[in-house]
C-alpha cells in the first residue's frame, strides 16, 4: 500500500498500481505491451451463443411482431429471428410480447 497525502493532509491510502511509478501519469506504461494483452486478449476471445427462451411469433404487421411464449424477456432486450431478422422488445404483455422489428422489411 502507498499512502499519498494531499494538500488538506492525510489522505486514505491507495493500493500501489503496476506501471505507475508515482500514480501521477501513465509513464511506465509502453504502447507495445498494451498492444500485446490486447491482441492476447483478442487471439483468446470464445464467442458463444446460448437460446434461454424461445417463443412463438403469434402475427407480424407494420414492424411489430407479437410473440408468445417469452415469459423472461426485458423491456428493451434484443431477439433474434429466423432469416437474420432481429428486434427489440418493448410491449410486454402477461400472453405476448410486441417486439419492434429491426431492418428492411422485406427481407
């Protein structure tokens, strides 16, 4: 632990952060180590898909879906369709859920 103190005195201590060498700037830190963990970061990264809930798209008309059977979604959530069609669900209803369809409409 570092302990700083400040122009009205004592202070709480900080814990010490690697690269630092005062706390006051980012000296210490080199560019070419920040590319290197980002691109480690980057190399390692596992992108996942996981279905929680699927519903059932009870009619479609002027961009809003009405879906049946989504029972956790929230306010605001993003869905995913068939054919690459996604949409955001805003009507929440105790049988059906209005989602707002996202994109051109004739695809």
């Amino acid at each position: 632990m570092v302990f700083q103190r400040g122009a009205r005195g004592g202070g709480p201590p900080r814990e010490e952060i690697p690269g630092f060498s005062d706390g006051a700037g980012m000296a210490n830190i080199k560019a070419d180590e920040i590319s290197k963990i980002l691109r480690e970061q980057i190399e390692n990264y596992e992108q996942t898909v996981s279905v929680d809930e699927v519903g059932a798209v009870i009619s479609v008309g002027d961009g809003i879906a009405r879906v049946h059977g989504l029972e956790k979604v929230m306010a605001g959530e993003m869905l995913a369709f068939p054919h690459n069609v996604f949409g955001i669900a805003l009507n929440l209803e105790e049988e059906q859920v209005g989602v707002v369809l996202l994109g051109n409409r004739r695809s």
